[in-house]
C-alpha cells in the first residue's frame, strides 16, 4: 500500500492470505492436463522386427521401445520438481529482504551512492554505453522489485503506465531504433509522465530503501536515457546506432502516437487487470493505483461517490489529460538542451528533497518517540524515589540527592544532552504537520 512518498508497506499478511512464489507454478496447471507424452515422429510401428522371444531385433526399433515406454515427460513431476527449487530459493530471499532486511538495506546503500556516481561519469565520459547501462540495472532491479511486490501483494502496480513506458524504451533501444514515432512517444512519456510523477507521487530517493531507489530509477533513468540519445552521444553515432531518434518535432503526430501507445496501454490493463481480476481487487486482495487513490488520498471526493463506473471513466480521462498537458511541454526539451537539463536536475532534486524529508521526519518522529517514553521511565523512577525517601530518612536522603541531582544518573545525563536535539525534531515535525493540515 502506497505511502506518502511513494512507497509501499510491508506489513505481512496472516498464513492464510499470504503469498509465495510458488504459486507461480499454477500456470502451469492447464499444460498439465493436455500434455502427456512427447514422442518422436519417425518412429513407426511397422519397422519392428521381433524374434522368437518377443523383443525388439532392430536399432530403430529399441529406440521407438525406448521413448514410447520411458520417454515420457512426466509434468506432475517435473511441476513438483520446480516447485521444491522454487521454495528453496523463496525462503533465503524472505529471509533476506522481509525478515532481516537490514543486512541487505546495509549493502544497498553503498551500492546506490556507487551508481549515482557511475550515471554521471557513463553520461560524461562514455554517454554511447548509457543505455546498455540502463538496460542492466533495470535487469537487475525489475526481478527484485516483482518478487517484494508479489509477496506483498503489490504486484498489480507493475502492471502502471511507468513500467509500460519502461518497456517501450527497451524496444526503442533494442528492436526498433528506426521508428521516428516510437521515439518521440517515448520522449514524451518520459520527461512528461514519468518525470511529473516524481513530484505528483513524491518519489523519495532514500539511499538505503531498495523499493524507494528503484521508484525513483523507473521514473527518472528513462528521461535521462533519452536525454543521452538526443543530446549526448554524437550525431554520426545517433544516426547509425538511433536514426529514429532525428531532431524535428511534429507536435500532432507526437500527439496521435502517443495517444495511440496509451490507448493500447489502458486496452491491456483494462483487461488484464480491472476486468479479469476484479474479483480479487473489489475483495481487497490485490491493490491499483485508482483502487489506493479513491480509498486514501481522494477517498471524500464527490467522483468517488459516483456509480460505477464513472469513477473509473473520470480518472481514465483525467490521467489522459494530465498526460498530454505534460506531454505539451516536451516540445521545449527537443528545442533546448539547456531546459531539458535543467528539468532533469530538478526532479533529481526533487527525489532528494523528499528523501530528505523521509529521513527527518520518519527516522526523526521515531527517535522523538523514544526520548518521550525514556522520559516517561525517568518520571515514574523519580515518583518511586520520591515515595521512598517518605518512608525513610536514611532512603529519603539518598534519594533526594539523586533527585535534585540528576546528573548522578546516567540516564538524566542523556536526557540533558538530548534537549536540544527533541527541541529541533519537535519543530521540524510540528512544522510539517501544520503544512500537512493546511
């Protein structure tokens, strides 16, 4: 379930809920109930040559004996098989990134300082390798990001607009880097859509959060990865490695092709996801993001409480319109390369500033949360010494020296030293409440 910046909770779901990786295998159910046996053709019956036994005499013929009696595929076994694999590797991955996920938070921070430091020396010194670049860590980070979202449910948000866009870079890059009109939707998807999603959706770049840091790459590498394409790489290497990737702009053919790859992406999600699993999202097993917006951020909205399924023709409409405003823009981008890299650098600081906002006010609040119950603690020892030193003349004195003496105790100590600390992150945490409410 989506957060405030952007990400989503890991709470786990009961035994009976909960998912694994395993399920997987259920695909395979209807191939399991069809296919029984695999033989080779040109084995025939009529060549067998028996003797006076009863066996086969012939080489061909032992080979038809062998792969019609043994040779069959057993799919039951073979599910069970992968299945067994299966478990064995979803639980060191649960273990790694739901159970103990510190290690792992440990090891990819220094790993995200590395490439952010590695995506600026590819895009100055070696911009031609940029989208190989791209194209591994996306590799490397797409696996991960559909594991975490299917074991918490999550894995419908896959199924979004940024990922569409993701894949159709990949096809841009790899299989059609011909088309003029691919590459266009393409640039206007990602410095439109993707781009001013880091600001509407306040993707975070926390350094250590693997499901922050890979948001914040599939909505800020594609512009950057088209960026390279039209303005880094040299213009031989553009027009024999990217030719459609040329410098003019028809603003109503932009807008056809684009509005057409949206079409066919509200097609396939519309299928796919609303119609065939609106079972499981209507019983609240599985999560959209119209689902998250109209049950939190837009909950009270007067759209909301519409009849269906006017809620769901507004916010197509809406997010169609959101996309060719934002899409308008692109045609300042193409003209300049000075805006483009000024935009890009904005929503990079964009990431950060609310990465650091993250920082301060979740680690911030929960440190707060802590000195207020020390504090708490410290208060009932005081009572207890208090009425102690009542009873007691001899308690009484020892406890008073402690009272009006609390740097004798470590833990008043620590109080003292924390002050000024509590002071800022009270300030700081009120003051973004108060921006909250209003």
């Amino acid at each position: 379930m989506k957060d405030e910046y952007g990400g989503f909770n890991e709470d786990r779901r009961d035994s009976e809920s909960e998912i694994s990786l395993s399920n997987i295998l259920e695909l395979l159910d209807p191939l399991a109930s069809k296919v029984t046996a695999k033989q080779f053709p040109f084995f025939f019956r009529h060549n067998r040559k028996t003797v006076p036994g009863g066996t086969s005499t012939s080489k061909r013929s032992r080979l038809y004996d062998h792969y019609n009696n043994k040779a069959k595929i057993p799919i039951t076994d073979l599910s069970r098989k992968i299945l067994k694999r299966i478990k064995a590797l979803d639980q060191p991955l649960d273990l790694m990134f739901f159970q103990n996920p510190s290690k792992i938070e440990k090891t990819f921070y220094p790993f995200t300082l590395f490439n952010i430091f590695v995506i600026g020396y590819i895009m100055g010194k070696f911009p031609e390798w940029f989208h190989v670049y791209y194209t591994v860590m996306l590799g490397i980070l797409m696996p991960i990001r559909f594991y975490t979202y299917y074991k918490t449910q999550n894995h419908y948000y896959m199924a979004d607009l940024c990922y569409f866009v993701n894949v159709m870079c990949l096809v841009f890059i790899w299989i059609r880097p011909t088309s003029v009109s691919l590459f266009q939707s393409c640039f206007a998807f990602a410095f439109g859509s993707l781009s001013f999603a880091v600001i509407t959706w306040r993707n975070s770049l926390v350094l250590h959060s693997i499901d922050k840091t890979t948001s914040c790459f599939i909505h800020i590498m594609p512009p950057c990865s088209l960026y390279i394409i039209y303005y880094g790489i040299s213009e031989s290497y553009r027009l024999e490695r990217f030719p459609g990737a040329i410098k003019s702009i028809d603003l109503k053919n932009n807008i056809m092709w684009t509005s057409l790859y949206y079409l066919l992406w509200q097609t396939l999600y519309h299928f796919l996801i609303t119609v065939r699993q609106s079972s499981k999202i209507k019983a609240g097993k599985r999560m959209t993001s119209f689902e998250y917006l109209t049950t939190h951020q837009f909950k009270n909205w007067w759209v909301v409480k519409l009849e269906a399924p006017w809620p769901m023709v507004i916010y197509i409409v809406m997010q169609y319109f959101y996309q060719l405003t934002t899409m308008m823009l692109c045609s300042v981008w193409m003209r300049s390369k000075t805006a483009a890299s000024l935009f890009l650098m904005s929503i990079f600081l964009c990431a950060g500033h609310n990465g650091a906002t993250y920082y301060i006010d979740f680690y911030g609040k929960a440190y707060l949360d802590e000195v207020m119950k020390l504090r708490e603690e410290v208060e009932v020892l005081q009572k207890k010494l208090e009425s102690t030193a009542s009873n007691g003349e001899g308690d009484g004195q020892a406890s008073s020296d402690i009272i009006t003496n609390p740097s004798n105790l470590d833990i008043g100590e620590s109080l003292r030293r924390s002050d000024a600390s509590i002071k800022s992150q009270e300030t700081s945490i009120l003051s973004t409440e108060s921006k909250k409410l209003e």
